[in-house]
C-alpha cells in the first residue's frame, strides 16, 4: 500500500475515534484525509476516463472496419479486440481486419456489435460521471442518449440504470414530470430482475429514494369524477335556488375552466367556496330578511346570485388558473416548488382570490348577525351606521372572514401539491436546484397564517371599497338599508316624481332597478317627501363591481408578495418569514468580497449597468492601512469612474526615499519626478488603503446607487452548465441565490477559489515580520525630510519607514521574535520591540510612541493555476499574494477586477454572439491576466529578496549596489523611468492574447494588446485634455489619427473612413464604439482633436493615417494603417 494512502486510512480512522462529533478538526489531519479522498476521486475517475476511450477507440475501430467492408464483407466482431500493435491509424488491434464474405450478415449485426459493446460503455459511465460531478444537464443527456440510441441493443440491467439516471437528472433539474416517468419505467423493469442482485438493489433504492413522496400527475381527481361534481354542484343550486339559471350556466363554465387545470387545486377550491358561501348564506335567513329590505320593496337577504356575481367572484381565479395550466403544458411540473417565477406565483393568486372573496361572503353574511351595529370603516369618527351598510364593520364580521378565509387556505394546503424536502445525494432538495425549495411543515404553516391573514384583509378592502365607492341607501321609513338585486345599484329619491304611463313600465320591466328605472308606487309615499336617502358612499361603482376589484388587488397582490416584486409588501414579509424560507433570488454576477479587487469589480460592472451584488463577511469596513500605494495605470484605469482627484486630495504628499546601510545614508531618491510619459499620472499617490477603499466604497454606494452588503457570509456554493448555486447567511438568516457568474475577490483563504477547485500553489517566506502604525520624534527628521520614506539596512534585517499625511508613520521591519513560537502563543510584538528595532538600525535618537495598530505577519508567495473554473473567477488576493515589495498586490487586483468586469458585462450585455465567442472573451482573462501574476511573483520575490536576504556575501552585494550604483541611476531621468516603468505598472500588456491583433504590415512600435499611450491634446473647444479622458471606459472607441505633414488626411478623408465603418453597423451586433478624429495640425474639422506637434502619431507610430480600436480597459484591441481597416468589424464580431 502507498505511504500517503496508509496515512488516509489511518487519519480516516484517527478522526472516526476522536474528532467525529467535535466542532473541530486538527489541520494536518483534514488535509491527510482530504488529499485521501481526493485520490481515491482521482483513481475513479481516471478509470471511468479509460473505460471511455478504450470504448470509443473500438468503436472508431468498427466504423473504420464497415467503411472498409462495402465491397468486402467482413466477420462481425464478437469481443473486443486484444491491444498488441498499431494498425497504423492510431488505434491498437491483434488484427487489421478479418476478410469474410458473409457481408449481409455483417450488415445486420454491425448496429447491434457497436451498440452493445460501445453505447453502454460511453453512455452509461458518462452517466455516472456526471451524476457524480453534479452535472445534471450532462446526466440527462448521456443517459437519454443511452435509451434513446442504443436502448434496444442494451441488456435489462443496463436500461434499469439508464432510466434510473435520466430520472434523476430530470428530477435534479425540476423536470419532475419527466422524472417520474423515467423513474417508474426503471423500477418496472427492475421488479423482472433478480432482487438479490446487489447492483440491482442499489437502484431500486436509488429510485424510490427519488420517487418518494412525490406526487405523480396521474394521482389526482380524474376528469371523469369532475364531471359529475359539477353536475351535482349545479342540481344543488338549482334545487336551492342559490344561483340564477344564467349562473348556472357561468358557474359550469366556470368549474369547467377549472377542471382543465392538471391539478386539483382549482377546481376543488371553486367547489368549497361555492358550497361553503352557500352555505352561510342560509344561516339565520329569516333573522337577516328583517334587518334590510329589497329595493323591490320586498324582504332582504340574499337572494339567488346571478352570473354577474358568479364571474365577480370567479373570473380573476378562473383567468389564472388557464394561464398557469398553459404554462404547465410547457414546462410540467409535477410538484409546487417554492420559486419567483410566473409559474410558481400563480398558484398562490388563486388561493389569494377564494380566500378573500370567502372572507368576504362570511364576513357579510355572519357579520350582519352582530349584537352591534356595524362602524363605518370609511369614517373620521367610525361612526355607527345600519347593519348591511357598505363599509360597515363589526368584530364578529372580521372574525368570520378571517374563518372563511381559513377555510379555503386550509383545503389548499391539502390540495396543492407540494413538492417534498427530501435530502438528495449531495444534501439539497429535490426542487432547490431551479429556483424552487422544498416545502416542509414550517414552509407551509407559514403559508397558511399569512395566506389565511390576507385573505381576511380582502374582506377588510371590500369594506374600504365598498365604503368610498358603493352608495348605501337607507329607506327612510324602517332605517334599514335597501338592497339592490344581484348587487345593483339602488336609486334615491328626492322628491315625488310624476310618473308617466310609459315610466311604469319600464319600472316593472327593469324591477325598479337602473338607471331607466322609476320608484315603483309602494314606494312612493306622498305624505313623507323622499323614501330613499344616501347613507355614505358614492354612487361610482356596484356590488359586484366593488368585489371583482377587490379580487384582483388581492390576487395580483398575493402574486407580487410571492415574487418579491413589491418594496412594501416583501419588507413585511421579511420581517415575519424566515429567512431559511426565502425564495431564490437570480443574480447576473455575485462579487464575494468588498476590499479594493471587489469594490473595483463592483464599479466597472455598475459603469456598464450590469445588475449585481456585492457581498462582504466583515461587519464594518477595515480601518487598518495595509497597502499605502497607489500606481500611476490604477489612478488611470480608476479616472473612468471620476475618484482620482479624491486619492490625489487625500494622499501624502511624499517627494522622495532616502536610502540607510548600516545607519549611514547612502542614497537619496527624487520621486516628485520619476520620469514618466505618456500619462496624466506621473507618480504614483501614497495613500492608505483604508481611505482608498472609503473612496471606492462613496462612489459605489452614492454615485452608481449600490448597496454593499457586509455582514454577509457564503454557505455554499455549487455550479453547473447553467449557473452557480449560492447559499448566503446574514445575522443567522440564510438567502438562496442563483447566479450567472461568481467572482471570488475574498482574500488569500478565499472561499470561492475553493469551490471552483482551484490549486494555490507557492510557500511562505521564511521570515517574519511586524507592523507598527505610531508616532515618532526623530532628531534626524528636518522639516523638509519629514514625507520620505526612509529604508534602513543592515546585517541583520530591514526597516521602512513610511510616512502618514497626519504625521504619523508606519514602521516595517524583520520580527524580533520568533514568527513560530508568535503563532502558537498568539504572542503580538510590542512597542518596545519596534523601538528596539529603530535603535538597531536608525542613526541618531528616535522615541516610537501613542502606537494606533501592531500586528505580525508571515508572507507567502502563492498563485492560482488558473483564474477561471466555468462560471467561477478569482481575482486579487483570492489569485495572487506575494511580498508588499513595490506596492504592487491592491493594484494588480484591481487590474484584475477591471480587465474581467467589461468582459462580464459584455458577455451579460444580452448581444447574440456565438456560445465560443463569449467563452474565449471570458478565457482571455485567465490568458491575460495570468502571466502578468505569475512575472509580478517572480519581481515581487526578486525585490524582496534583495531587501530580506541574511546570505553575507549578498549583504555585500546589496551595500555595493545600495551605496554606488543607486544612486548613479536614480541620477538620471531616463533610467528612473524605466526604473519605475515596471513597478508603476504603465508597462503590463497583453499582445500574447486571443483577442488582440495588429493589422498586416503595420511596422509601429505599438501593437495589438499594449495600452494605449496618453498625451495631451487640444479639445474641440480649445481646452487642453489628455486623449483617453476624452474616452470615456463603458465602450470601446476607434481612434482615428490623420497622419503626418504630407501623408496626412483631411477631414473629409476621416469623414469618409468613419461613414464606410458605420454604415454596415445597423446590421451587425458588436456593440457601442464612440469615434474620435486626430490630427497632427490644425484642421478644419469643429469635431477635430489636435494632437500638438503630433507627438501621439509619433508614439503610436502613425506617419500615415491609422486607427487605433481601444477597449473599455485602455488597452488596444486593433491597430493598423486607415487602408488596412476593410475587415475590422468582421474582426470585432468574432472576438468581442
């Protein structure tokens, strides 16, 4: 046995006996049992791997052997054949080919041969595979490939497996319908199997597991018992007299519409109310009759509902339940799972409709019983008013909505068909994967209260409507309310009208009810002036319109809670839901991490409008100033978001370095001009990290309006062909998400770097250090030296010494004590330690006091093999860390951030392109950024090197240079720049990239992949301004330059260049490009940019007209002469 895989076992076992059931883990132990683990994965799939390409190689075998046959037969082939040497094609075979001349019967068998060697083979271990790596959509389509093509050939215990995992990838992937049915298939033909065959009782379990619990759509009330539900339903209101002949007709309209509906749901709800309303309706008729009269004259209560009142009641239900049986018939489903979607909030809407139209009919029908008068709901003072008075409420009438809302909730909880929390292999639920959750008993008391709460607030608006909007006539006579008939409005009189023969018939014709109608003569009294006065309301809207409008308010309103679409109804969900139960929420980009890296992500995809969220473990921004540099490309890649001026107003003002060996000065550097051109930026800004990121953080938070939510940790993550699953918690409270894209800006110990399963590969350095934010009284520090840093070394270690724009400094230097014996005592240096060190290596008398922070540290040199997994990306620390020699590690994160925010954001910019296109625009960014890790690792570690080393004989190196060759360099302005070039990061580039290109026979020295050089040039309007601020960074720009002297174009040749590149724009989809004209004199152009003593076109390398195409990043995409521009759209499209 291998010594790593007997140290697993022993570890395995180790942790079995003592750590199982702790909180805890020692490290070396979980990773001897991880690397364990992963071996053992390794071995698996390697073997799974070569069982594929030995399968695949014979069948390429087969097919080369038929090829071959159509004019000589050949013998079928039985087994495989047995590797011994080349057939000279690549693939090994004992023989060539066998001649034969049963060529019909090769014929016949050929399919079967290949089939039932081959298929099982690929298909079915790719099947497995999949299933094992949590590639659902792979699953489905390896093992429907496996029944589908090669299913008559396979044996009965290969189809049971092939139907076992096409039901659980249809099952994983919420196709539960389809799921199923693949599913009972397999166990059909697992019952002919021998039960004792383990392999055959593994399936089995495998898919009851699945199958249980879950409801299968031929489980329901079948058509043929709906019809005559109906019939009785009908008969019964006929028979009762609780609907008139025509709601009859509506109402089996109705429960036909209903029935349609592939789910119970519906229709049995529509059967409860219509029973239940009924019902209650005849609870004390006699009592309520007294208590108002008809507008007939007759006696009150509630007559036969006509179908006005019937569609008022049913028609929004009714109208949903249609649509969401038609978005069923396109995606079946065979349970409700807990998601946002349309399909998903639907069945909610129609719950919300019955119960608040119940709520409504007992609150009426059982409040009027009230032992008091009802309060007018719509009134200042609520006052008192007559019983069956529109807006009128009483607690009994509340109690009761709230019961008849209760009672449709409670039939729905037993007749929605809930789809089940059931563990999975992998730990999630059935119905979690697509946006859904399953639906335990908590999901579903929670359903019920607040179903049950806003169905009785139905009955609540219906008052408030009915209050504002419905007149309430009161007959002056009795005090008691008059009653339209079938909810009609109800006229007032004001005085005794003369009543023409003509106006009595039409009373009687339209039973004194409309707006043709008349009072009929019993109502008339000629003694007591008007019969009829208003009690509250307006006359704007009847009965029946008041409940249709409260039907749909409530439905729809029920809808928007459930797709968290409204601010004000989901705030209060919140506040009462859980947050374990939260629906998923989809997210275009996830950015994990709010330092520097994230917060720069977060900017360039808000400076493209791609929605986001951005996501933070710590509670509260770091105060701490760990990076304190800001490089020259930073501040002109962070221009485009408009803070630079910001970092510049709160940066320290620092003119230079001075150099110590052995507490001599040896060097003194000038910074305040390091020699750099072709920039606006032309030293780097010494600034704290912490105020760097509070400006980052404003301009997020104010300007582009984004929320940065800190506080927040990720659970769990997991992606596949569609997107990434994501499990957050905040304040013990978890949220579902579902993202297109993760980027992991989370530091060193980054948890996204993890998932997507990437190496971090490097060591630690093996000294230590220590940090001290203090202050300091030096007697060596004039006035004028104050902002230098200050370099301190010697023998036995180093010192920094950097300066703070409040006076204070921060002091670097080698640990004092052992970094180890620090780490297992959790031992932090001191002051004193600090000082110490200072006395060892500074000249004169210094005194460190009032310290703001101290800490330790170790350093490590580490980078990730790659900076993207599928959907998963790392960038900043979570892919890179190294020494802070240089100043170099926020900034290359946030050029990380940069370069992948743009490809994001065009990738998500919703443009038609090529699946290929979009996965090499997303690939450049390991491509491109990559390299530049890697070269900044190997100088990172050099600088340092330099500055750490204990090797004597480098220590007299370093003095030697330190001392006499410095300071001849930094004498000259030339090799300052190229001193600086490197570290200010002006000159990374990525011409080595996919996506990059010079144009043929263009002989500049810029090239496709480098940045785009600056300079200042003279505006339209006269103004002074340097080229790429003209460019602003959410699009690319084509830079058009004119050429030199006589070579140079006119404005009229521009114009015509720029009209034949737009032109064919209209027809192709490559996005946003703004066009700038350039040239080397003045012309007469009012659009013009002058480049003065075309110092540009020199740089660029454009004596002729060229043209420059510049990414959002700066960056040169394509460069070349104005002649070689035929193509360059072409170029564009199959690229970006």
């Amino acid at each position: 046995m291998p010594r790593e895989q007997h140290q697993g076992e022993l570890a395995l076992e180790i942790w079995n006996a003592l750590y199982k059931d702790k909180d805890s883990t020692p490290t070396v132990l979980a990773k001897q049992i991880i690397d364990y683990k992963q071996q053992e994965m390794e071995e698996e799939i390697a073997r799974l791997e070569r069982e594929r390409d030995d399968a695949t190689a014979w069948a390429k075998q087969l097919y080369a052997k038929e090829m071959e046959s159509k004019n000589t037969a050949e013998q079928p082939v039985d087994d495989p054949p047995k590797t011994t040497e080349s057939d000279g094609k690549g693939i090994q075979t004992e023989n060539a080919s066998t001649k034969s001349d049963y060529k019909d019967q090769y014929k016949a068998i050929w399919p079967t041969t290949t089939v039932n060697r081959v298929g099982p083979t690929i298909h079915l271990h790719e099947a497995e595979h999949y299933y094992k790596e949590r590639n659902m959509q792979g699953l489905v389509d390896a093992a429907d490939n496996a029944v589908r093509r090669t299913g008559r050939s396979l044996t009965q215990k290969q189809l049971a497996e092939a139907w076992v995992w096409l039901g659980a990838g249809h099952c994983f992937m919420d196709n539960l319908n389809y799921g199923i049915r693949s599913l009972k298939k397999a166990l059909e033909i697992l019952e002919t199997l021998d039960p004792k065959d383990k392999e055959v009782e593994k399936m089995t379990d495998v898919a009851l597991m699945w199958k249980s619990d879950i409801k299968d759509p031929a489980e329901r009330f079948d058509t043929l018992l709906q019809i005559p539900a109906t019939v009785l339903v009908a008969y019964r209101a006929y028979s009762h007299k609780s609907l008139t002949p025509a709601g009859i007709v509506v109402a089996v309209l109705t429960a036909i519409a209903h029935a349609v509906h592939p789910w119970n749901l519906p229709f049995v709800l529509l059967v409860v109310f219509f029973l239940a309303g009924t019902r209650v309706t005849k609870v004390k008729k006699e009592a309520k009759e007294k208590l108002t009269i008809q507008a007939t004259g007759g006696a009150g209560g509630e007559g036969p509902r006509t179908h006005i009142q019937v569609l008022a009641n049913s028609l929004v239900a009714t109208v949903l339940a249609l649509v969401h049986a038609y978005t069923l018939s396109l995606k079946p489903e065979v349970c409700y799972g807990w998601g946002r979607t349309l399909q998903d909030v639907i069945p909610i809407g129609i719950i919300a409709n019955y119960a608040a139209v119940a709520a409504d009919t007992f609150s009426s029908e059982l409040g009027i019983l009230s032992t008091h008068d009802p309060r007018l709901v719509t009134s200042p003072t609520l006052r008192r008013v007559p019983r069956g008075t529109n807006g009128g409420v009483t607690l009994w009438g509340l109690f009761a909505g709230l019961l008849g809302s209760f009672i449709v909730v409670f039939t729905a909880l037993f007749f929605t068909p809930f789809c089940p929390v059931q563990q999975g292999p992998y730990g999630g639920t059935l119905s979690s994967l697509q946006g859904g959750a399953g639906w335990g008993w908590e999901e579903k008391k929670y359903l019920a209260i607040y179903l049950t709460i806003w169905g009785a607030l139905g009955s609540v608006l219906d008052s408030v409507l009915g209050g504002l909007f419905q007149q309430s006539v009161k007959d002056t006579r009795t005090g008691r309310i008059v009653e339209g008939e079938g909810g009609k409005k109800v006229l007032i009189s004001k005085a005794v009208p003369k009543i023409k023969k003509t106006a009595e018939v039409r009373a009687a014709a339209f039973g004194h009810e409309g707006k043709k109608s008349v009072p009929s003569p019993a109502e008339i009294d000629d003694s007591h002036g008007p019969t009829r006065v208003a009690e509250s309301g307006w006359a704007i809207l009847d009965n029946n319109e008041v409940n249709f409008l409260m039907a749909v308010n409530m439905s729809l309103g029920a809808m928007l809670i459930a797709a968290q679409c409204s601010i004000d109804y989901i705030s209060i969900l919140k506040t009462l839901l859980p947050r374990e139960r939260n629906m998923t929420t989809p997210v275009d980009v996830l950015i994990v991490g709010a330092g520097p890296t994230g917060l720069a992500m977060g900017l360039e995809l808000a400076l493209h409008k791609v929605p986001f969220r951005i996501i933070d473990k710590s509670q509260v921004p770091s105060d701490k100033s760990r990076a304190l540099v800001v490089q020259p490309r930073t501040l002109e890649l962070l221009r485009r978001h408009r803070i630079t001026e910001d970092i510049s107003q709160r940066s320290t003002d620092v003119r230079g370095a001075r150099i110590f060996v052995n507490k001599s000065q040896v060097a003194e550097v000038d910074i305040s001009d390091i020699g750099l051109e072709r920039t606006a930026f032309t030293r780097p800004e010494i600034i704290s990290q912490a105020e760097t990121e509070a400006i980052m953080a404003l301009k997020l938070t104010s300007g582009y309006g984004v929320n940065i939510e800190r506080g927040v940790e990720v659970e769990q993550m997991d992606q596949d062909a569609t997107g990434v699953s994501v499990t957050i918690r905040k304040d013990g409270q978890t949220e579902q998400l579902r993202c297109a894209y993760v980027v992991g800006c989370d530091g060193a110990h980054s948890y996204v770097r993890r998932a997507a399963g990437l190496s971090f590969e490097g060591a630690p350095y093996k000294q230590g250090f220590m940090l001290c934010d203090t202050q300091l009284r030096w007697d060596m520090v004039g006035s004028g030296e104050a902002q230098e840093w200050k370099v301190f070394m010697s023998s036995t270690g180093f010192m920094i010494l950097f300066p703070f724009k409040d006076g204070s400094v921060r002091v670097v230097g080698t640990l004092a004590i052992d970094p180890n014996e620090n780490d297992a005592e959790g031992i932090d240096p001191t002051l004193e330690d600090f000082q110490e060190l200072f006395n060892k290596m500074a000249p004169g008398t210094g005194e460190l006091y009032d310290p703001s922070w101290i800490a330790k540290f170790k350093l490590h040199h580490r980078g990730v093999n790659n900076y993207r997994n599928g959907r998963l990306f790392v960038a900043g620390d979570a892919a890179h860390i190294h020494s802070p020699a240089g100043g170099q590690g926020m900034n290359t994160g946030i050029h990380d951030a940069i370069n992948l925010g743009w490809k994001l954001a065009r990738v998500l910019s919703g443009r038609k392109r090529a699946e290929e296109i979009s996965e090499k625009l997303l690939d450049s960014y390991n491509e491109e950024r990559r390299p530049v890790g890697q070269k900044l690792l190997k100088g990172t570690d050099r600088m340092f090197g330099y500055m750490a080393s204990t090797n004597y004989l480098w220590l007299l190196f370093r003095n030697f240079l330190a001392t006499w060759v410095l300071p001849w360099v930094m004498s000259s302005r030339e090799l300052r720049a190229k001193a600086f070039w490197f570290i200010s990061e002006l000159g990374i580039r990525y011409r080595k990239s996919p996506i990059v290109s010079t144009a043929i026979g263009f002989t500049g020295s810029m090239r496709g992949g480098d940045r785009a050089a600056d300079g200042k040039c003279e505006t339209p309007a006269g103004g002074d301004e340097f080229l790429l601020d003209m460019c602003r960074g959410d699009c690319f720009h084509l830079i058009l330059f004119a050429g030199r002297g006589a070579q140079m174009a006119t404005p009229a040749d521009l114009k015509s260049i720029i009209t034949r590149f737009t032109k064919p724009l209209a027809t192709r989809d490559v996005g946003e490009i703004e066009i700038h004209r350039v040239y080397s004199s003045k012309a007469d152009d009012e659009s013009g940019i002058l480049d003065p003593e075309g110092e540009l076109h020199k740089v660029y390398g454009f004596n002729e007209p060229g043209y420059v195409l510049v990414r959002p990043d700066t960056y040169i995409a394509h460069i070349g002469l104005q002649s070689a521009m035929d193509g360059l759209l072409e170029w564009l499209e199959e690229n970006y």
